[in-house]
C-alpha cells in the first residue's frame, strides 16, 4: 500500500486547509484510515480516523473543528481542518490498516496501522 498526501501549508491562525491523502495498492473498503500529527515537541499523536465500516472518530480537543471523510475510485481520505491555531501545526500523517477496527479505541492506536506516508506539513501564523 502506497499512501500520498498533500494538502499541508501555511496559513494564518482561524483559517482552513483541507488534506488529502490517496491510497494505491492493495486496498479494501474495510481497511480503517486515519490523520495522525507530529511535531518535535511531541509524540505522535491522533487526529482521526475511519473505521471499517465507515464511523468517523475524532480527538475529543478536535472534533468541533475537524472533519474526516473518504472516498474511493481513487480511495482518498480527507481531512478538513477549520479555525486553525498554531497549536494545530505539524507534520500531518495518512496510515492505513490491514485489520479491521470498529471503536474509537482501537481505530486511535498508531500501532493498529500498517502503513504510513512522508506526511504534510501544516503550518499556522498568529
């Protein structure tokens, strides 16, 4: 599996960017995505994720400003991000599962996915 994203840049705090990140390869519906970020400060840490049978799980300080959504030929998963603070800034990550997951629990583990991109990233100005 093969993951691409794109999307990151600068923008200034309160604005908005969209990521997305198309998948190739071996890909099932079933297989669970999900946004995770990093920066040098801090360990990777989850964003959002859908689940196998398409759930939307967020972080609970995100969830009011995020938007995660995928869509397939070409399967694409996308994340809105709104109100952008700098808190917000990092490098943004795509990963993929080869196994299911259905909860918020097990779709937030890092460990749970199987393949990860370069990652984007995002920058925000106060």
């Amino acid at each position: 599996v093969h993951l691409l994203e794109s999307g990151g840049g600068l923008v200034r705090a309160g604005g908005s960017l969209r990521l997305s990140c198309v998948a190739s390869g071996n890909i099932f519906t079933l297989n669970p995505m999900a946004w995770f970020r990093q920066t040098p400060e801090k360990e990777r840490e989850f964003v959002a994720a859908i689940s196998s049978v398409g759930d939307p799980f967020y972080a609970e300080s995100l969830k009011n400003r995020f938007s995660v959504s995928r869509t397939t030929h070409p399967h694409t998963l996308w994340l809105q991000m709104d109100s952008l603070n700098p808190e917000d800034a990092g490098l943004y990550y795509c990963a993929e599962a080869s196994e299911t997951c259905y909860s918020a629990t097990a779709c937030s583990g890092h460990s749970h996915y199987d393949s990860w991109g370069q990652g984007t990233q995002v920058t925000v100005s106060s």
